[in-house]
C-alpha cells in the first residue's frame, strides 16, 4: 500500500524532472512558463485485488486536484523579508585601498539607506523596485556559499569589503570569484557618494 510520504516523493521527483525533457532535435527543450505536478492521496483501501505498484502522478494543467505543487521554472532568489523599520538588513563597510579610505553603506528595513564617507553621514530612501532589488540581492542562495574570509594577503592597496547580513560576516578583497556576493557589493557601492 502507497503511503502519503512515498506519493509526495514521487510527485516531488515528477516535479524535478518535468523540464528535463529533450526538445525535437535533441537539444533541451525550452522551458515553460509554470509545470504543475498533480497527486491524489487516497486513504480507501484498493478496491481491486491487483494493487497498482504505482502511484498515479501527472503533468497537467488542470490544478483542480489536491494537493498539487506549482513552481514556476524561472525561480530565482526571493527578497529577504523585512521584520521592521529599524532592522538592518546589510552594512558594508570599504577600507583600504591606496588613499586609506573608511565608507559604509547600511540598507535598513524602512527602506532607508545610510552612508557615511570621510566623517559625513547621509540618509537617502531608496524607491520600492530599489528596495526588492537589493532585498533580492541579499536573497540569493548562491551567498551561503559565499566563504566567511576571502582577501588575498599578497596584494597591497586593495579595497577591503567587510558585509554583514543573515547573520554573518563577510570579509573580501573582491579577488575571488563570487558573482552573487560581486552584484551585492556592486548594487551597495552605487549608494555611496561619488569620489
């Protein structure tokens, strides 16, 4: 007999491979808009004597049926949620470099983005599409594999980027790659005034 569990299982592996398919001339195929996965649980005793050795799980796109899963297949990185005004979402701080430089960029959950450079202190509010955008930014998975110290020690007059979010603290010089962290620090930089 066919558990919950093991049903969910095979709609999720449906799921994964629902965009997997070859297109006609063997390439990948181009991917749809959204693939819905549709499963039915049934807790009746089968009223045949042969069981199915199967659950029945297919593509479709009636949602209808319950429960079903739909994913679109562009998911990308969601926006960090904001749990208040004064929460502060990222700080960076730039050091180094030639000059000696000490500038810090801090994104707060009000929208609210605060610099200081050369002992000047500015507060600018960032716009709503500004706002899901760097939230967004801090969003990406692709940060947790992002190593906690990453500055070559043979290298002078570098920048140093320390960011401090979800909970951790970031070190780099920017010599690694690390393009989700790139485009973070990339989005941040805009906010500081111009040299």
């Amino acid at each position: 007999m066919l558990t919950r569990s093991s049903v969910m299982v095979c709609a999720a592996a449906a799921l994964a491979l629902a965009g997997c398919s070859s297109g006609d001339d063997g390439t990948a195929a181009e991917p749809t808009d959204e693939t819905v996965v549709t499963a039915t649980v049934s807790d009746a005793a089968p009223s045949s004597a042969a069981p199915s050795a199967s659950p029945s799980v297919s593509a479709s796109p009636d949602a209808s049926a319950s429960p079903s899963v739909s994913v679109p297949a562009s998911a990308g990185p969601s926006p960090v949620p904001v749990t208040g005004p004064d929460q502060k979402l990222v700080t960076m701080t730039v050091s180094g470099g030639f000059a000696g430089v000490n500038r810090q960029v801090v994104l707060r959950g009000d929208g609210t983005v605060r610099t200081i450079d050369s002992g000047e202190s500015a507060v600018r509010r960032t716009t709503a599409a500004q706002f899901t955008t760097l939230r967004t930014l801090l969003g990406d998975p692709a940060l947790d594999d992002v190593p906690a110290f990453a500055i070559d020690m043979g290298s002078a007059d570098k920048f140093q980027y320390t960011l401090q979010f979800d909970g951790r603290t970031v070190m780099t010089d920017r010599s690694t790659d690390a393009p989700a962290l790139d485009r973070l620090i990339g989005a941040l930089e805009k906010w500081l005034p111009a040299n």
